[in-house]
C-alpha cells in the first residue's frame, strides 16, 4: 500500500476514532485507488476480494454505510442502483451528469449554484445538511449518435 493510500485511511481512522476493521481499511484501498469512478457496493465487493478473501457483502455494505454518515463517501441513486465515490477531504462539492444512454457519469462542479443551502435556508427556511444534484440527459458522444 502506498504511502498516501496509508496516510489517507490513518486520516479516515482519526475522523471515525479508530473504528477500522482489516476489512474496512481494505475496502477504503478500494475506494481510494477508484477515486476516479462511482462504484457499486458489488464492484467494491470484488475488487476487496480479490486481496481479501475473506471478506462478506455484508460488511461492505454495512462499512459503505459508516463511509456514508461520515463523509467519506457519496451514495448515487442511479436508475435504482447505487454507486459511491470517494469523497474524503473533497474540497469543494460536486454533482452528476449521468447518460441516460451509456451510463457515463460526469462529475461537474461550478456549473451549478454554489451557495444552494443558503438560497434554500433563506428563501424556504429549509437547513440542508446534504446535497447532491443528479441530472439525467445524454452525453456529448451519446447526442452525436442520434
């Protein structure tokens, strides 16, 4: 493993109080070394076993949950399956593009408003602690096809 994969889950154990199982620090390796994609709990499954044997869904999907309430990771609802991202010490927020075609899902930020829990705190008197905006459509490749 390497030195920054290292430090990062040392940084995820600190932030959790040092609640990491071998299992979680290996599906935290997963996820770190994917940081560039949105995987299922079964995509992590697989990738975990193959380094880890012994490791069950149960515990993936029960550490995903953990990962969830505590920041380090994202849970998108697409199309009824839920993929996660790694999102530890993510500088600023972002949201989806998700092709409705292909399945691509594109990460954007700045194209959308910003400051989105302020405007709904302050014109809907709505405190929003989460925030994730998904839009459905078609990719640049997929809307050349047609």
């Amino acid at each position: 493993m390497s030195n920054y994969v290292e430090e990062l889950i040392n940084s995820i154990a600190q932030e959790l109080n040092n609640t990491l199982t071998v299992q979680r620090r290996h599906i935290l390796t997963a996820l770190i070394k994917n940081r560039d994609k949105h995987l299922s709990a079964e995509d992590i499954y697989n990738l975990v076993k193959s380094d880890y044997e012994s490791i069950g869904i149960a515990t993936v999907y029960r550490s995903l949950d953990l990962f969830k309430n505590n920041g380090v990771v994202s849970k998108i609802n697409i199309d009824d399956i839920f993929k996660y991202e790694f999102i530890f010490q993510e500088k600023e927020k972002h949201h989806h593009l998700i092709c409705k075609k292909c399945g691509a899902i594109i990460d954007v930020q700045d194209l959308l408003v910003d400051n989105l829990s302020q405007k709904l705190r302050i014109e809907k008197g709505f405190e929003c602690f989460d925030s994730y905006v998904s839009i459905k459509g078609y990719c640049a490749k997929c809307s050349e096809d047609e």
